[in-house]
C-alpha cells in the first residue's frame, strides 16, 4: 500500500549571479544599521567560504571547512580531497586554475595565511580561517547576510546546487559534473537538481546562437567565392567545356586544366596489361 506513495522533499532553489553577488558584497563590506536592522560587520573570510562552494559545489560542513593547505596544489591549480575526506568515499579533484575567480579566492588566502604566519610565526594549517582559528560555524553571518541581500531562509547546501547549475550552463556533462561536485550518479544529480526551465531556455538561447553563428560564417564563405548559398538562388550559367556540351568548373579553372592533369596520372596496372 505504501509503494505507491511519492516524498517531494527535495529542494530545488539556487542562487542567481545577481542574488549571489550581493550576499557576497554584504559579507565582504558588511552593512551600516537602519531603523530596523543591526549593523552588520564585514565577514571577508566567510565571504571567501561561499565563492568557493559556489564554484565548486563542494559541501561546506565536511568538505570546505576542513579543507587544509596540504590539499591544494597552487602550481598544478587543483584542490583534492582525499577517500576518507568525502560523502561517498571516493577521492575528488577540483581544476581550480580553470576557473579564474576561484584561483583568485584561493591566491588571495594563500597571501593572507602567509602575511599572518610571518606576523605571528606560526603555521595555519587551513584553507579557511579566521586570524589563523579553523571556521566551525558560519550560520549567523550566512543567515544575516541572506536577509540584508533580500534572499531571507536561504541554506548553505543551496550553494551546492547553485555551482552544478553554472557548471551545466558552461557546457559541462552532467557526468562531469558528477566527478567535479561528488554526486555518485547522474540520476541523483537530476533529481537533486530538479527542473531549470530558466536554465534550459538560456541553454536553448545559447544554442540558437551557435547555430546562426555557424550559418552566417556559412554564407560568407559562399559569398566569397561568388554563390551565396541560398536555397532556391539561380546558379551561375553553364561554361562551354570544349565538347559541346555545358559543364560547371570551380572559379579559376578550365576545362583543358582537368585535360592536362588526367594525361599526368600514370597508367595503373591493369591499363598497362591491356
């Protein structure tokens, strides 16, 4: 009786580049109190946590908080997490450099980390610290941020959607996104994902425009060797080949050219026994 019962309880929401880019803007310059609103403190290196897990669709509990420096390789451009490191179990590899904002976010820590190790002469171990202590817990300023940005009740796993989603729209398979974000299938991608009717139709417009790209650099080129391509246009009028007889000849050459290349062939063995 039960099996024909069906859960919705999936989320579905991500974030907008808009929407993302002002939660950012409130954690990185904070926000002066009004009438109705506390003053909000700039919370950079949290800011630094959300630009990674919105690129990277990365779990910020288990996988981006802890994350250490041990873990990136600023020369190859790659962030790694290890069996034991990951929901599933399995090893992931994240190309950073690829990514030119996300290599930035980490550069910029890596500046930092090494400006306060100096100052303090100690070693920081993590990726994604406040004035050298891990990050335990960002709900407050997340939450606090998600209201001032007018996006109110807002989770930080919706980031997680959100980077799958900017992965798809550059072109990404959903098998690659699998690897990249740690999803294990990419049924379970679907489904975490849900609908994106807005993501299809700018995919679609994407699309669309490729295919005119390619049809206007078509024409072009028949343009300019003298037919426009178009269907149904009247065709050059037939040369005298010599014969009697009408044929078309690519521009720029004769009939008695095609003469002279045949004489060169030489013959083949079965001419030469007859």
């Amino acid at each position: 009786a039960f099996d024909n019962l069906k859960f919705e309880n999936t989320r579905t929401r991500s974030f907008t580049d808009a929407e993302l880019a002002v939660v950012l803007d409130v954690l990185e310059r904070g926000r002066p109190a009004t009438a109705r609103d506390p003053e909000l403190l700039p919370q950079p290196d949290v800011a630094a946590v959300v630009a990674f897990a919105a690129s990277t669709g990365w779990r910020v509990p288990s996988e981006v908080l802890p994350l250490q420096w041990a873990q990136v390789d600023l020369a190859g451009g790659t962030v790694s997490l290890g069996r034991g490191e990951t929901k599933s179990g399995h090893p992931r590899v994240f190309p950073f450099a690829a990514m030119p904002q996300l290599a930035a976010v980490l550069h910029e820590r890596r500046e930092g980390t090494s400006a306060l190790e100096r100052e303090r002469g100690v070693i920081i171990p993590y990726v994604f610290h406040r004035s050298g202590r891990p990050i335990r817990d960002m709900y407050d300023p997340w939450r606090a941020a998600c209201a001032a940005a007018g996006v109110p009740g807002r989770l930080l796993h919706d980031l997680r959607r959100t980077a799958a989603r900017r992965l798809r729209s550059l072109g990404l398979s959903d098998r690659d996104i699998c690897e990249l974000c740690g999803w294990e299938t990419q049924v379970m991608l679907g489904r975490y994902l849900g609908r994106d009717p807005a993501g299809v139709a700018d995919r679609l417009r994407a699309k669309i425009g490729e295919s005119e790209s390619r049809t206007r650099t078509f024409r072009a080129r028949f343009q300019e060797s003298g037919d426009s391509g178009e269907v149904g246009e009247p065709r050059k009028p037939l040369q005298d080949n010599g014969a009697g007889r009408g044929t078309r000849t690519p521009t720029g050459l004769r009939p008695a050219d095609f003469k002279s290349a045949a004489s060169a062939i030489p013959p083949s063995r079965h001419d030469a026994q007859h």
